[in-house]
C-alpha cells in the first residue's frame, strides 16, 4: 500500500516514543522530534509506509546516537510471552480446532507492536484471540491451501508477537508442512531479527532466515537476493503483522495476512474495523 | 500547562485535519504538512499549546489561503446541538438536580471537540454525561460557591458544545446569577466566536464578550484589556473545555473547570482518565 499523509504524524509520534526509550532528556528528545520534523517535508508519497518509517527512524537512531532503542523493550516481550507458552500450548491442543485458535492467537499476538502501542494488555489481547471477531472468514481457505502446501513461508513481525508464531508453526508442522521463518535484516522498532528468533526458540520448528529488510516491514526492493528465491519460489506465504502488509499489499503472491488491525490507514485498506484480528487470504 | 512533547505530532494531525475540511487535493494537503512540520522546531516549549497551537493554526490558514477551514462544521454542530435543545432542556428539568445534571451535559458537550476527534457521537455524548462517571466530586464546592457569587464570567470553548453551556447557563439564571458568556476573538479550530453565540442565541442568557483570544483556548497575555478586567474580578469563574484549562491551569483565580478529559496530556496534568467527565474546583 502507499503511505497515507496521515502516516507522517505517526512517524512523529514513533518518534518520541523512540526517544522517550533511550533518554530522559527532553531536550535530547526535542532533538529527535525536530530532525524528524525536518525530514518530513522530503519523503516521497510514492511509497509504502515502510520505506518512509525506515528513513524515519535511521534519523531517530542517527539523531539518538543509539543503533537500537527498543532492545530491552523486545527483551522484555520475548520471555512475557515465553512465560505464557505452555498455558498457551495446552489452549490451542484443547480447543476443538487447534489449529484456527492457534492462528487465531498468531493474529492476535500482532498487538505487540510498539509503533501503534507500548502498553499491550497480554492477557486481553490472548482472550480477544480466542473470541469469534469475525475476522476468520478466510480460515477454509488457509487449511484447504495448507492441505496442498508442503513448504510454509512464515514472515515474522514483532519480538513478543513470535512466540505466537512460534505456537502457529507448532501446529503447521503437525500438519507435515516444512517452515522457513523470516526475520528483519536490523533492529527497527520491535520487530523481530534472528537474535530475537534464536532467542525463542523458533530455530526448533522452523528454517531462520533473514530477510534483509530494514524497514519496519517486508519491501522486496529492500530484501536480500536468497529471501527474494524464497518468496518467489513459496507456495503458501502468511505474513504477519501490519508492517508486512504495509509492503507487501501490492504484491502478487499467495499471501495470506494475518494481523490484528490496529491504525486507521491500515483499516481503510483491509476494510475492517480497527480491533480485528483478521486473516485475509489472497484476493487473486 | 506547559506544551508536552506529545503536543508536536499532534499538531501536525490537526494541520492535516484541517487541511482536508477545504482541499481534496492531497498536494495542497501535503503542503499544509509540510509548512507545518518547518515550524515545529521554531516552537519553545516554555509556552502553553494554546500559544503554540495559535502559531500552527495560523501556518494552516495562511498555507490554505483560508480564513477559517471550520466554518462549516462549526454551523453544522451548532445546527445538531440546537435541534436537541427542547429535549435536553426537559432532560434537565426533570432530573433529580437540574443543575447537577446541567454541569454533567456541559462538560460532556466539551466532546465536540475538533482539535482531538471529528466524528462525535451526539446520543452516546448525552448518555455518557447523564451517567455518574466519578468526576463530578468537586460539585457540592461548585453549588456552594455559586450560593454566594451573583456574577459568572463563563468561558466558553467549541461550537456546537455552547448550546449544552446555554442549557447550564439558564438553570445558573434560575438561580439568580448574571452570567456573561466569552467567546474567541477570531474563529480558530472549532472554537464558538461572536457569531456562534448568536447563531444559538446565547445573548437571551447571558452578556456576550470576546476574550480577545486568538488561539484554541484562554491565555490571559492574548486576551482584550476589557475581558481581563472581567477576569479579575470576577468571583466566580466557569471554564469549559481543553483548552481553556490548557491556557488557564496556572492562573490564581477563582476557576472551575468543567471538560471532558480526551488527549492524554490533559488526562496526566488533571489525573483523570481519558473520557471523564469533569467539574475541577479551585485547587487553593
């Protein structure tokens, strides 16, 4: 999808949350505000939200001194969802289709994402998962495709968010399919990089790969030449998170999106009210 | 107040707001950001947003050629309110505190508020403000300051909300006070000026004065000699809205202010939750 002028507020506000991570100064915030501010006027409306919110926070972190203001905060995330892995485990084998609440607990798992929130509610964002919102119409899809697919790329969003994946990629392999996950190429907000993967554990069910992006999200333009064989060549590819789909909505791929919606631009584009967790399987 | 931090990102969402109430051209709305997001480094954070918001909204104005780009919605929400009036007014009148419930209906008008949301729901607005939300602790002090004043100087803030302050101001009548209602000095955001007032016949209830203000709320150093004469001695002083506590919350006077809390900021400086409907008592 294209950026929004609406995106260009947000990045500022990602910006200060930014800042507010590394330094309590505000006059060391104010800086960030403004050399973002600054910025704004140049970025191009051409492009997808995750190519500005790349140029966006490279002068955060430039501006900051700092290669990478949300470690902690992912840490952190990382072993609170970690924590819960068993309880989650022994949910999804007890609901009467593991799979759609493992999936359904994958989508919801996409609050944790710190460029809309810092302060996700973990376990009302669980039981929303287990809800019927609605946003589950496109699930005979998913398992009639899954049934024909041996090989599952699995794009990666958030620290936390993964140990969702992790649970979703627990059952696909149940289901015989071989998972190949991919991980930003650097630290950008909270998403997930191979250290965050390793540190989950996800290398025991899945392929780790990078996807070289640097971006907040998947943009093939920004992506490494092997992740590029991978997405090409996928038969099935779920995407998570609204970054991915924000560079990736364009794309013609069989990509399923599965993400809870969270901002108004990425509502309007998907059509669904803000609050939904959604999978959204392949218009073509 | 002082400005937060918080405050810039804001401002750029009101500049686009604003922005699209005259243009659909989204090069014209780009170009209202952009002058904006010039400024924002320009501005000093030992002022109030109310300052800071004048200076944004006037880049707005003189980027869009436009003098007031809410002449519009402000006729319409004044259109809304009025066609309301008989019904709430036998609301009003028919509650177990006729004042008591006047206070909550014209804090909860203070929902009409364009600098933080252009889509208010007028019915849940009413509903809410009926409801016991808890900010209505400082009413017993109100009710007896009232006792004792004859005259009121009563701020007023957006359009479409002074009707409900119309509804408040005829029961403060009833109970024998002269009240004299204040209104911006020139139309910026949705603020009520002269004309709103007289748009919703404010003049039948009480004297209409203008602050002389010309940003999105009270600040006594933008303010008419006259209105700060009225400001000085008056011994009781009805602020309604955001804004005017915004301006106004570091003025030794005798001040109650009377809004719903909407922007987290203003939630942080009154320590009230986002939604409350409020009635705030001189602190000293």
């Amino acid at each position: 999808m294209k950026v929004y002028l609406d995106c260009l507020p947000c990045f500022l506000r990602q910006a200060l949350e930014a800042a507010r991570r590394v330094t309590a100064d505000e006059r060391a915030q104010r800086a960030v505000l403004d050399a973002v501010a600054l910025v704004l006027p140049t970025l191009p409306l051409d492009a997808t939200p995750i190519d500005l919110g790349r140029e966006v926070h490279r002068v955060v972190r430039d501006t900051l001194g700092v290669d990478d203001p949300y470690r902690e905060a992912k840490r952190r995330d990382n072993d609170r969802v970690v924590a819960l892995l068993p309880a989650l485990r022994e949910r999804v084998q007890a609901a009467s289709d593991p799979l759609l609440a493992a999936v359904r607990l994958a989508a919801a798992g996409n609050a944790i994402d710190l460029a809309v929130s810092s302060d996700v509610d973990l376990e009302r964002t669980i039981e929303r998962g287990l809800e019927d919102g609605g946003g589950m119409a496109d699930y005979p899809v998913l398992r009639a495709r899954l049934a024909c697919a041996d090989d599952v790329l699995y794009l990666g969003d958030n620290a936390g968010e993964i140990v969702f994946d992790r649970l979703l990629i627990e059952r696909l392999v149940a289901l015989g399919a071989r998972v190949t996950f991919a991980v930003r190429g650097r630290p950008i907000l909270n998403d997930a990089t191979k250290d965050d993967a390793a540190y989950v554990g996800m290398d025991e069910v899945a392929e780790v790969i990078s996807s070289g992006s640097d971006g907040p999200g998947t943009t093939l333009g920004a992506c490494r030449p092997d992740f590029l064989d991978a997405f090409r060549g996928a038969s099935l590819i779920l995407s998570k998170g609204q970054g991915n789909f924000e560079g990736l909505s364009d794309e013609r791929a069989p990509l399923f999106f599965l993400l809870m919606v969270k901002c108004p631009v990425v509502a309007r584009e998907l059509e669904a009210p803000i609050g939904t967790v959604l999978l959204r399987a392949p218009r073509s």
